[in-house]
C-alpha cells in the first residue's frame, strides 16, 4: 500500500518545477528534477537530474519550456493520443487556461508581462509535439482538444 493509500506503487517521481517536492521522499523512489533545479536540493532529499530531451520513462520526455523558472519543464507522454504535463506555466479551472497569478511568477515589484510572454513562446514552440490532451500541476485535466486549447492561450 502507497503511503498516499493508493495501490498502484510508483517507480520514480518527475517534478515539472523545483518546487513541486511536496511529499515526494514518502514514496520512496527516485526523485528526478531538471538539473538547473538540483540546487535546491544541496541539502536534501536525494534528487537526480536530467536534461531537457532525455527519456524520463518509457513513454516521458522531457520538454524545455524554461519561461517562470529555469528547471521549468513539460513532460511529454506517449499514451493514446498524447499528453503534455504542464508544471507552473499555466493552469485549468472553470474550463480555462490562464496563468498562475502574478505573485508566484515575479518578485515582488517585477513585471509579470516580459514572463507571460516567454510562458507563450515557449508553450508555442510545444504546439508540434503528438498530443491531445493536458494534464497540470495546478487544475483540471483537459483529456482531448488539449493541443487546440493550449493553441488558443498561446494565441491570445
């Protein structure tokens, strides 16, 4: 039994954003971030790198997107009709895409607008990847039409 009361045991854990540990070392398993990430682990828990490219999974890769933070990354999943996992670039509730709020993308006094934009181009450079749905860190799953809608945020 999972430490979360699941039944279905993990074999690893892919963190989209550095930020996202959470109670990751309950699990047990490796812990993987992108290498720009791995200094917020100098300390601990035990996290492993890897690059942009590389295959995380037998069906994960990791995709650049490197707009709210360095280690910021989308995993591709080849499953069905494709998947992208968006960690904080953007979020889904109320059956739109937006972007998390101003405070959890700058500091204080920054402007969120130059962020926004870099979140858009990099998100559009991920249009040509295979999929159709999107899973987020931070909202609702949006199983097909996902690349149209991510086409539309992108677009506005």
């Amino acid at each position: 039994m999972r430490p979360d009361g699941g039944d279905v045991e993990p074999e690893r854990i892919v963190l989209t954003t550095r930020h996202h540990l959470r109670d990751s070392e309950s699990f047990g398993v490796p812990i993987l971030c992108h290498e720009s990430g791995l200094h917020e682990f100098e300390t601990g828990p035990q996290v492993d790198g890897f690059a942009w490219g590389d295959q995380l999974a037998p069906d994960v890769t990791a995709l650049e997107v490197d707009a709210i933070s360095p280690d910021d990354t989308a995993l591709l999943v080849d499953a069905g009709d494709g998947a992208l996992s968006i960690g904080d670039a953007v979020m889904h509730y109320a059956d739109e895409l937006h972007f998390v709020p101003d405070r959890y993308m700058v500091d204080e006094g920054d402007d969120p607008e130059p962020v926004k934009l870099a979140i858009r181009e990099a998100l559009g450079r991920l249009l040509d990847q295979p999929f159709d749905s999107l899973l987020f860190a931070h909202g609702t799953p949006v199983v097909g039409g996902g690349k149209d809608a991510l086409r539309r945020f992108v677009e506005q």
